[in-house]
C-alpha cells in the first residue's frame, strides 16, 4: 500500500525534505513535509482533569432475566439481547503516563450502547465517595493532586495538602477509611468491584419509581497488592494494570462481572436511618441483599488507545428511558460536569460523533454545526414544529 497525504494523493518519498540543492533551506512548497510535521505538532489533546490514566475494553451486557417489574429500560428485559459495551478503568489522581499500582480510587466506567440510545454507569471500585456536594470537587481534587508550587508528588493520594483538606471537612472520613485501606491497590482491573456510587432510580412501565444502587462484582473475586508489592510494581511495571488487562483479552480469559442492584421502596427510604442522596453513605448489603441481575463480558482490546479509550466521553446525564436521577446534590454537579469537560478535552459539541461514543440507535434531533461536524444534514426544515416537506 503507498502512503498518501490527507488529500489522498500519492507520496512517492517521506524520508528527505525537498530542498533546491544538497545543502537546502527546505523549500516552503514541501506540502508533505509541511502537513506531515503540523499533524505530529496536533497530536495532543488534553488529558482528564481526573482519571487520566485509563484502559479501556469492549464487551457485553446481558440481562439474566427481566427486570420488567422495576424498569421499563429495554436492555434489561430480555436475557437475549447482548448489548455492546465499552468499559474504561482508570485511576484518579495521576496523569496520563503516572504508574498503575498507586494507592488511589479506580474509575469503573460502563457505556452501554443499547438499542434506546447509550447509558453511561460512570462509577468507581469504592462505593462512597469523598464530599457531599459536587461545588467542593475542586476543591478535594486540588487537594489530591500534585501540590501547585513544584508538582508533586504525583498520582499520590497520602501528601501534606490531601491530610490538611480531609482534616477539616469530616464528611471525607468513611472516604478516606476506603482509600487507605487494601481496596486502593487492587490485584487487577478483573478483580475489582465497581460502585455506581449514587442512589439512582428504577422506573417501570406503569411509571412507578424505586430507588437503586449499582454493583459491579468481579468473578474472579476481590483481590488487592500489600504496599510493598504495589510500590515495587510501580517502578518494575508502570503498566501492571493495563498489561494484566491486555494480555488476559489476548489471551482469551475474558474478565467478568456481574452487575447487582440494591432496591429499596420509596417508602423504604425514610426508614434506613441516613440519607440515601448522601454519597459519603452506603446502603449495608445485609439491610438490602444485592440481587445479581446480569453479566458484563470484556472479550476484546481496543484497536487504537486514542481512537477509542482516550476518545471515549462518558457522561453521567446519559441514561435510558426507565432509569433516572435522584436529587444526591453530589449527581447534580455531575449532570453538568461531564457534558462541559468534553467540550474542552474533545474540542466541541459533536463528540458524540467520534466513532467510539456514537449510539447504535438512530440519532435524529435538530442539533446542527458546530466544530467538527461529521453528519450532513439533508432537507430545509431544522426546526420544530415543520410542516413544509423536507
Ligand atoms: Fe467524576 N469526573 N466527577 N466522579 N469521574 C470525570 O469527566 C466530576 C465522581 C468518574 O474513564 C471528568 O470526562 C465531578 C464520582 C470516572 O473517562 C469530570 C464530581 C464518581 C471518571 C468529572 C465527580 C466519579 C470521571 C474528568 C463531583 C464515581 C472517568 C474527565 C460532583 C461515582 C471516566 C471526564 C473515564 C471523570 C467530574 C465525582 C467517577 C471533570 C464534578 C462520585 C470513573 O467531568
């Protein structure tokens, strides 16, 4: 195959610059050597402001049985129905090149791309979380990451400026109980719980409402490193995870997990004892059993890292119809948090058509432009209410 510039037309040489005699200067006109070199100059795009360091997997969903009773949401009515996934693992503090066995929180994101459009499950392997209200999330990340002056430590979660932030805000306490304990250095992506953190919301057909948690469990069990293995892996393998990740796919071992949900009654709620909104709270599995649902596959590794695990854009307002958000003030702030990051770290509102993030369900709306539009919309009425044939 000959290689080409981005207009397609034919290359006969990349190797020498073209130059008016053997001493040059490059000549101007050099147009491959011009794009070649602009394209490598573009390759970076901002890493995550949290969880940049990730690895991702595809895979499948499947419903065990229905679970018409609580949700309308289609994907989880028939146990034949294998939905795609695309799940990203991450941890938080470190950027993008920072070592895989550092004690911290690990993202567990799920995009399930079924046939009502994609739901996002954006959660972590720890089933609470830090604060109560998403306004301080700034604040207990600046407080986590790298200290601003000189930049470290990095991808640390136990530093001068983290203990000064969590002693004064007590609410971080049950957090930080989960953070220092074996649970933020885990064996392997395949041997982590996943937590969708806040109390969500079942709908059914008949429009009635119960609350619920998210559950990821790994069945091939919780495992986690001691501090010495996971301090020694960092310098001897910064990529134990994502290797461990890899090469299981690769070598046809795939992960599995199977998601749980807790339900509880809306009359159920007042009784508990605590707030159910509140995510420094979990629901104790021994008041309301986790009853396994259904089971996610990760069989196959990405082609491309950019292309598909940097690219991925989750977003926590990405639900179905027949689930649904609940007023955790903590949720709220993310409502609005993932669609503006992506803004940024994509580069405009057309993420959603970058190949990794696109639904398999048919996208139609009047949504139009924009930076990097890909769609081409046809006809003359991008409105409505329309009247006038297309
Ligand atoms: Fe996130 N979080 N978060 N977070 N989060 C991001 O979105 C944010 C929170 C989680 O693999 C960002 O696309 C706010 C809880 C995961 O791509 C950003 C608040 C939980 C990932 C953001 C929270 C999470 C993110 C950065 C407080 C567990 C990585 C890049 C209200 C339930 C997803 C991005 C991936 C990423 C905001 C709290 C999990 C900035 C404002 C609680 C797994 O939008």
């Amino acid at each position: 195959m000959h290689l080409t510039t981005d207009q397609g037309i034919p290359l006969s040489h990349t190797d020498d610059s073209l130059r008016p005699g053997p001493r040059g200067p490059t000549l101007l006109e050099d147009f491959h050597f011009r794009e070649k070199l602009t394209r490598f100059d573009h390759e970076r795009i901002p890493e995550r402001v949290v969880h940049a360091r990730g690895s991702g997997a595809h895979g499948y969903f499947q419903v065990y049985e229905p679970l018409t009773r609580y949700t309308k949401a289609k994907f989880l009515q028939d146990p034949s129905i294998k939905t795609p996934v695309f799940v990203r693992f991450s941890t938080v503090a470190g950027s993008r090149g920072s070592a895989d066995t550092v004690r911290d929180v690990r993202g567990f994101a799920v995009k399930f791309y079924t046939q009502e459009g994609n739901f996002d499950l954006v959660g972590n392997n720890m089933p609470v979380f830090f604060i109560q209200d998403g306004i301080k999330f700034p604040d207990v990340v600046h407080a986590v990451k790298p200290e601003p002056h000189h930049e470290m430590p990095q991808a640390a979660s136990a530093h001068d400026s983290f203990w000064d932030f969590v002693s004064l805000v007590p609410e971080t306490a049950h957090m930080v109980m989960w953070v220092m304990s074996d649970r933020a250095l885990p064996r392997s992506y395949r041997m982590m719980e996943g937590f969708g953190v806040h109390t969500f919301r079942f709908i059914n057909a008949e429009g009635k409402s119960r609350f619920v948690k998210f559950h990821w469990k790994p069945l091939l069990g919780v495992h986690s490193l001691v501090w010495d293995e996971a301090q020694k892996l960092a310098g001897k393998d910064p990529d134990f995870h994502r290797r461990d990740l890899w090469e299981a796919i690769e070598m046809g071992d795939p992960p599995e997990y199977e998601l749980g949900v807790q339900i509880i009654e809306e009359e159920q709620a007042d009784t508990l004892g605590f707030d159910l909104f509140d995510a420094t709270k979990l629901v104790p599995e021994e008041v309301v059993p986790v009853k396994r649902v259904g089971k996610l596959v990760l069989h196959r590794n990405p082609t491309n890292f950019f292309a598909e695990t940097e690219q991925v854009a989750f977003c926590v307002q990405n639900v179905v119809p027949g689930i649904d958000f609940t007023n955790d003030p903590l949720m709220q702030a993310r409502l609005f948090s993932y669609l503006d990051t992506q803004l940024t770290r994509l580069g405009g509102p057309n993420f959603a058509e970058i190949p990794i993030n696109r639904p398999l369900a048919p996208v139609h709306n009047h949504q139009q432009d924009g930076f990097h539009r890909h769609t081409i919309d046809a006809g003359r009425a991008n409105y409505h209410p329309q009247a006038i044939p297309a």
